[in-house]
C-alpha cells in the first residue's frame, strides 16, 4: 500500500478537465492507497486572492472534490492552511534549497512572464511548499500531470538532498503515481491547448445546463470538411475527445461517419455533445448545491481531515527537529 498526496489550488472551480484528467482516477486510487488529499491554499496565496473570496474558493473546492466521490471515510481529505505543520517543514527545508535551482524552474519562469508585477517570493519557493506537502507524509507516489513532473523531480531532490546532508535514509524519494491507463487530456472549447481555470474554455462542473449550452454552442469548430475521409481539424478533434468521455460510442460513431462523409452538421454535434456533458455534470452539479448548503457536513470533514493529517505531519515535523539536530535540554 503507497501512502500518495495531491494537492489541488483553491484557485477556482474543477471542470471537466479536472475531472477526467485526474479526479475519476483518484476515485479508484484512494480505495487502493492511503492517501491525502488536500486543498493547497497556502500556494493560492502567491496570485494574492481577496480575502473575501479566498475562502470562498476553498469551500467550493472542497464541496466539488467530495461532490466528484473523494471520500472523507477512506482517505484523508484536508485544508492546507489546518495543518501549520507544513510551514515549519518548508522553512526547514528551505535552508537546502538554493536559489539558483529555484529560478531555473519552469513554472517560475511562467510566472514571471504572467505576473510581472507580482514576483514575490512565495512564487520562487513554491516548488518547497510543494516538496514539504509531499514529504511531510512520507508519500511515495504522487499523481502529477505533465506541468507538475519538474515539481514532482524536485521533490525527489530535496529528500535525497536532506537525506544526504544528514546521513539518513528518513525521506521516501516519491514517484509519480501510475495510473495504468493513459491519462486522458481533455482539450478546451477554444480550438488549441487543454482545458484550463483561466484560459476561458472550460466547462466547469458546477456550470448550470444554461451556461453549458451557451459555452458549447459557441466552441470553435471549422468550415467543415472538405474532401471525404478528411481528418478532423484540431478544434473538431478536441470536440470528438470531449465527446468520447461524457457520450456513448454510439453517438461518437454517428458524429466521426457523419465527419467522414463530409455530411456533418456541428450544430448538431454540438446539440448533442451539450445534453451530454449536461447529463454526466448535472448530478454532480446538484451534489456539489447540497454539499454546499451542508456547512455542518463541511466543517466535520474539514476538522477530520486536519486532525488526521496533523497527526501525520507533526510526527514527521518531530523527527525531522531531532535529525536536524533540535534538543530539547
Ligand atoms: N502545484 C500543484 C498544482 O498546481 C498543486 C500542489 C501543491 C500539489 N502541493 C502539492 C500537487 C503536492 C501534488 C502534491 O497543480
């Protein structure tokens, strides 16, 4: 049995990318794991979200991850910002890790094109952050998308890195966690590049039939094809992925022979492709309003969920004082 951790930003709501990209795998994962999950708001803070809205955000979150079936009864499900023990790994951990690697680091490069404006610190450690969320459960695995691998071969640096300095074996060096399959990428509705929070082109699970229509119907396609047995454009492609995982093959198999004879209607397409992303998000739609009007249910799984994960962290937090050479006279 791995013990795995994922973290997940409290930055917005999960879409369909997030579901079929990661979260419908983590339904079987976490029967066969022990796993963490939690919600990473002390990395939300580095795009300095309103404090109004901050928790707002991580309460949606967490109604929308337990409202996709992560059960609180058999995995560890918590907030970032309950378990403070975190913070101490990650200032510890931050005296080994040096600037020059952290710089060097995809995703802060991204960032400082991004947010020229806002290239605070936080930002530059945030591979450290995201190392001590990992390694202060002693996970093995982690399940990472293909923008995490270099957090996730960080990670594996820093541990070997404390293990060396201190001449212990005490820190897992954690694998990505592998899920068997190949993991579907689900595309956006603007024509190039993969769903996503702020690109616009997401359908979001908790998005009413309305709003699901009017995204779709207005996704990009193309003038149609124009010699039979013609492969799709990439807008069409990324419709047809879309369409693979919330439609059956049947109607897959309508649309793809329409496609190929050139007799292709993408209205109809669209119709359709609507009424089916409406079908599989519309329960989850309404577990997520019920989740929400629950706070009762929320705090308790809130407060488990630390409890649990406090337990684990502040035991490694312990350990890791003593090995660094913390005594107490
Ligand atoms: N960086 C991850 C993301 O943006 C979120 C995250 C924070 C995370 N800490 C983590 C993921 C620990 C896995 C493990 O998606």
């Amino acid at each position: 049995m791995d013990t795995v951790v994922s973290g997940i930003r409290s930055t917005g709501n999960l879409h369909l990318g997030n579901y079929f990209g990661a979260i419908k795998n983590f339904l079987k994962m976490q029967r066969e794991n022990n796993c963490y999950f939690f919600i990473a708001d002390y990395h939300a803070l580095t795009t300095h979200p309103k404090p109004e809205d901050l928790h707002g955000n991580i309460k949606q979150v967490l109604a929308e991850y337990l409202a996709c079936g992560i059960d609180p009864e058999i995995a560890t499900v918590f907030i970032q910002s309950d378990v403070p023990e975190v913070s101490e790994l990650y200032l510890l951990m931050n005296m080994n890790a040096y600037v020059g690697e952290l710089e060097r680091t995809a995703s802060f490069k991204e960032k400082i094109r991004k947010q020229p404006d806002n290239i605070n610190a936080g930002l530059l450690t945030y591979p450290v952050l995201m190392a001590a969320d990992i390694i202060i459960h002693k996970a093995n695995k982690v399940p990472v998308g293909k923008d995490q691998e270099q957090h996730l071969e960080m990670t594996r640096r820093f541990a070997r890195r404390f293990n060396m300095m201190y001449d212990v074996s005490y820190f897992p060096e954690p694998d990505a966690y592998n899920f068997g399959e190949q993991l579907v990428k689900i595309p956006g509705l603007d024509g190039s590049g993969k769903m996503g929070k702020s690109e616009g082109n997401g359908v979001f699970l908790a998005d009413t039939p309305q709003e699901i229509r009017k995204k779709v119907m207005r996704a990009v396609t193309d003038t149609g094809p124009a010699a039979p047995v013609q492969e799709p454009t990439e807008p069409v492609k990324n419709l047809f992925t879309i369409m693979n995982v919330v439609s059956d093959q049947d109607t897959v198999k309508f649309f793809t022979e329409k496609h190929a004879a050139c007799e292709i209607r993408y209205g109809d397409m669209k119709k359709q492709l609507a009424e089916d992303i409406i079908k599989f998000t519309d329960p989850i739609r309404t577990k997520i309003n019920e989740i929400l009007a629950d706070n009762k249910y929320l705090a308790k799984v809130a407060a488990n969920g630390a409890e649990k994960a406090r337990e684990s962290a502040s035991k490694t937090v312990r350990e890791v004082r003593k090995i660094i050479g913390y005594r107490s006279f």
